[in-house]
C-alpha cells in the first residue's frame, strides 16, 4: 500500500504492518495492483465505482490509473463490458480523457448502486 503523513506528501510503498500510527494509507501497492489487474483479466463484465486512492494528488493515483488502464485495454480488445459510476471515479476518468473508452458511464455513485440492487430510487418512483 501506499502511505504518506499528510495528503501532500511523498508516497512511500509498506506493507500494511510497517504502517505508522501518523501514517494514511492513500493508494493501493503493486500488489494490490496486480491482484486486481488479473481479476480484470479474468472478467466479462467490469463494475467499478470509485478509485483506489487518492487520486487527487497524482502521487497517489496510480493504482486508480493502472486499473483504468486495464479497463481500456481489455474493453479494446472486446474481452468485457465495462461499466462506470461515481462522480470520483468520472472525474479520474475525465483526467485521464478516457471516458469514452468504457461502455456505460453513470456520474450517480451510491445510488446507481442502489439502483443496481434493485432498490426504489426516490427520483425514479417520482417519474414512474
């Protein structure tokens, strides 16, 4: 994982018993990296919804990036259908101008997943 001591500062790679007290844990770790790259190698469909770091300062947005990455290169080469939801995870996408490289996009976060679980949605009862 990727820590620092403040959101600002340099990222440094631990394992998670090297963590210090006045550390924040702020990215995922090359190992985590991996384990996800092959469970999106190994998919059909891809649900993401939210990055896997602080992505705002791009110290600490690698992982969300590698995981965009693989996202594209699989969605390119046919192998899934690739869907997207939450405003953060829109926002690391529009930063990277890869939007369009998936093939749905909701910029709603917890309620698409709502609505993906099959709950009412107050606004959709509304138009129903």
């Amino acid at each position: 994982m990727i820590v620092s001591k403040d959101l600002n500062g340099s990222p440094q790679n631990k394992e998670l018993n090297e963590v210090l007290s006045d550390e924040m844990i702020l990215d995922i770790g090359p190992k985590t990296i991996d384990k996800i790259t092959k469970i999106i190698d190994n998919s059909k469909t891809i649900l993401w919804n939210g990055p896997a770091g602080y992505f705002e300062n791009s110290n600490f947005a690698y992982g969300s990036i590698q995981i965009a990455k693989k996202i594209i290169e699989n969605n390119k080469a046919n192998k899934i259908f690739s869907v997207v939801g939450g405003g953060d995870t829109v926002s690391l996408l529009n930063n990277l101008n890869a939007v369009n490289e998936f093939n749905f996009v909701s910029t709603a976060g917890g309620a698409f997943l709502e609505y993906l679980e099959g709950k009412n949605l107050p606004g959709i009862t509304a138009l129903n």
